[in-house]
C-alpha cells in the first residue's frame, strides 16, 4: 500500500519451516498470552479459494511448455495466504475459510491459524482511493461497519474455537492519521478510522483471536519524525478500546508492509533508504519497536513477504502500484529478528492494486494473470522446496 505524504516524510527525516507437530484436540490450549508466539507450532491456512484462481497461471505455463514454471504454481498453491473480507459480502469467506481450515485440521491433525484481512472502514482509502471502499460516513457509514460488519465478523470467529486466527485491522488507516492529515479527506476521517478500529478490537477479544494493527512499512512510517507520532496514534486507539470493553483491550501487536514490495532483509540497499533507520523491514520492526514500548505497546510484528521487491525494480518509495516482484519467503520461514512472530503472505499475490504500473492492469482486486506469472518466474528459492 502507498506512501500519499512520501516526499513529506522524506524531507521531515520466527517459526521454521519444518512441519509442525501434530495437534491433539483433547488437550486444552495453552492461554493465549503475551510471550507466546501465536503462529508456533501451527500451521499457516491454505486458502483453496486463492489456489484456485492460481489454475490460471498453471493453464498459461503449459501452454508455453514452461513445465518448471508450471510446478512452481502448484507449489505456490500450497503456500498460506489470508483471505481478505473488504465488504460486508465478504464475510462468506470468514465461512469458507473456517471449514476449509477445519477440513485441514482433521486430515493433518496439525492444528490451523487462519489470516484474515479486516478491511472496510467508512471513508476509507481516503489518501488515495484506488481501494476506497463501500462504506461512507456520511451515509451511516460508521454505525453500518458496527452492527452490519464487525458483529457478524467477530461472530463467525468466536464460534470457530477449534481453529487460531491472525486478524490485520483495516490496512493504511492509522498510516494516514500520522501523515496525511493536510488531506481533507484524511482529516475528516481521522474520528471515523479511530473508533471504528477500537470498535473492532474490543469485538475481538477473544482467545484464539490475535490482532495485529496495520503499521504500514518502513517507508512511510520508518522515519524518525514519523515513528514515535504513529506509537501515540496506535497507543490512543487501543485505550479507546479498553474503554469499550470490559477489561484492558489486548492485541498481539502490528502488521506491516501489507501489499507492499520492501524486503524484509534487503540484499541489496536502494539508494531512496539512504537516510532511514528503516531500509528494509526487519529494521523498521526493529526501531519501531522501541517506541511501541514506550507507549506500553508490544512490540510483536507479521510481515508480509507475498511480493518482495526485486533490488532497482523501484526508483523511490512513492511507487507503490503491481510494482516489478516475485513471490516473497515461503511463509514461516526462520526470520532471525526476536521481535517478528512470522514471515506471512497477507496479499494474495496476482490481485491487481488498481489500474497503474504493470501495463493493463485491472480495477483493485482484480486478478491480473501475466503480473501472478511474473511472479512466479521472480519467486524466492524457498518455493521450490514446498513439498506437493
């Protein structure tokens, strides 16, 4: 996702891979608390309805007689990603997922953490709109997202006890609160994205529930000015929603670089990193953290690694849109940093980011076939060990 205040910012300047032991339905969970890592032990949710959209790719490649190609897609098909519900008729696919992940589950005995994408406050997307949503404040926008979208959501979560969820709230909101408030549009629905998002934490206090609040990525909230103003902003949202609920409001911690191409350790160090602390994610999770901290936040993180850069395909940060990249680290994957719970696919790799960058992309969230190919043929090695 994208960077509106980018030049403003600039000028102001894990789990193995080895499959998981298996679940025994008989002995309870351990409580879910603050020094435990959530995805341990588990396995990442395979959405068959992304592997599905994935057949086209497949299809394409043996045609051209890629057979290499063509295995990496079924290979890719095996990959968790998590499903994103961005309208209120999304929220089918909390239901899809849940039996699919129950399916999983019984024939593997390996117990699931699903990842869903919580996405569709009133106003939103409101720095750019390429992915504005349906929901308008000015139209009861706000009371909607409570009872038509939040309710129904934690409901179908809370009844699915058996199953651990990874929940990322409404990518790039609190991003703009901390840079773009010059934005009419942004400012007018600063109110909005704070208690909507309080709202839906307190909804979701539940046990197998862990929430991770979008913290955009390092280029945007990776500068000095931009990280201790973004600690306070998170701060105040979560203690709005302690006062919702009836207990002190608990999250797992943030996720960052949603649909973003940073890297989360650079092979390369772009030239545009050249003054940040926060030149690829794992060093923005790292100096963030510090001020998570001192906010009484925890300083935990997901990284979203499904479309990793390649090194010079971007002149800057700014450019933001179905960006030149290849499928990220196999999620899971050992990630060396103590403050990162796991390395994860949070966008679905192949869904267009709006009509710009690659040619002929399609509207937002429309598939977009020879951008999935080329991410396949750029895919990171750690593909090519999933087993079939």
């Amino acid at each position: 996702m994208r960077p509106t205040s980018l030049l403003a910012a600039l000028s102001a300047a894990g789990v193995a891979s080895a499959s998981p032991p298996r679940w025994n339905p008989l002995v309870l969970r351990q409580n879910s608390t603050d020094d435990v890592n959530p995805f341990a032990g588990k396995t990442h949710f395979v959405n068959p309805a992304y592997a599905a959209k994935l057949e086209q790719t497949h299809a394409a490649f043996t045609a051209k007689g890629d057979s290499a190609n063509a295995l990496r897609v079924r290979k890719v098909q095996q990959v968790g990603t998590f499903v994103w519900v961005s309208r209120i008729s999304d929220l089918p696919n909390i239901d899809a997922a849940v039996e699919a992940a129950r399916a999983a589950q019984t024939k593997t005995g390996q117990r699931q953490i699903v990842g869903l994408v919580l996405y569709n406050l009133p106003d939103r997307d409101c720095s750019a709109g390429e992915s504005a949503g349906e929901l308008k404040s000015a139209e009861d926008g706000l009371r909607r997202y409570k009872e038509e979208y939040i309710a129904p959501y934690a409901a179908r979560v809370a009844a699915a006890k058996d199953l651990d969820f990874a929940i990322v709230l409404e990518p790039d909101s609190l991003a703009n609160l901390v840079t773009n408030m010059e934005i009419p549009g942004c400012a007018a629905a600063a109110p909005i994205y704070r208690e909507g998002i309080a709202h839906a934490i307190s909804a979701l206090q539940f046990d197998h529930v862990h929430l991770y609040l979008d913290a955009a990525h390092g280029g945007w909230l990776g500068w000095d000015p931009n990280m201790p103003a973004a600690a306070k902003v998170f701060s105040e949202v979560v203690a709005i929603a302690s006062k919702n609920g009836t207990q002190k409001a608990r999250i797992r911690g943030f996720a960052t670089n949603v649909s973003n191409y940073n890297p989360f350790n650079a092979v390369v160090r772009e030239n545009y990193t050249e003054f940040s602390k926060s030149w690829d994610e794992s060093n923005y999770c790292t100096s963030l953290s510090a001020y998570l901290k001192e906010e009484g936040l925890p300083a935990r993180f997901i990284v979203d690694q499904g479309r990793v850069q390649m090194p010079g395909a971007r002149k800057e940060w700014g450019e933001w849109c179905n960006v030149e990249a290849g499928f990220g680290p196999v999620p899971g994957t050992s990630n060396n940093n103590t403050v990162v719970d796991s390395l994860v696919w949070i966008k679905p790799g192949g869904e267009s980011d709006g009509r710009c960058g690659f040619p002929n992309s399609p509207a937002a969230g429309q598939w977009h076939d020879e951008y999935v190919q080329m991410l396949v043929k750029n895919a990171h090695s750690s593909i090519d060990s999933v087993k079939l």
